[in-house]
C-alpha cells in the first residue's frame, strides 16, 4: 500500500496517508473526500541522532504515520 501526502481543499490540512487499492480516501480532521494529492520526494534517511529527532518531531507535527505506535497504525488503518 503506498503512502500519499494529501492536502484537504475543505480544511487545508497536510496530510500523509496509506492508500488501499479501490478505497476511498479522506481527510482525518474533517473526514472531507475532497483531497488533492501533493508529489513529495523521498530524502535519505538521517545518519545524525539529533537530526533523527528533529525529523521524527516534525513528522509528528504534521501527522505521519511513522510517528505511531503498531496498535495506534493499526487502529488508523482498520476506520470504516
């Protein structure tokens, strides 16, 4: 499943978000399906610890996925 940043043209959120194939996608705040996908370009990985930190902190800010724990992925994942 690939992993889409989105922005909601309904609440102007960023988001990131795992796609399913043949679903339907929609904003976590507003649950808007009004969403336009941005192009993001990877970036190798951070060898540093505090720019490891800098980077998980600012992923948490702005809501990936890679800042949540397996049970909370899992419950994100599994919405109706």
């Amino acid at each position: 499943m690939p992993l889409y940043d989105f922005v909601c043209r309904n609440c102007n959120l960023r988001s990131e978000i795992l796609v399913r194939p043949n679903s339907l996608t929609s904003c976590p705040r507003c649950r808007s399906n009004a969403l336009d996908k941005q192009v993001s370009a990877p970036s190798a990985p951070p060898r540093n610890k505090a720019l490891i930190t800098a980077a998980r902190r600012q992923a948490a800010r702005e809501g990936h996925l890679s800042n949540y724990s397996v049970a909370e992925r899992t419950q994100l994942l599994h919405r109706p």
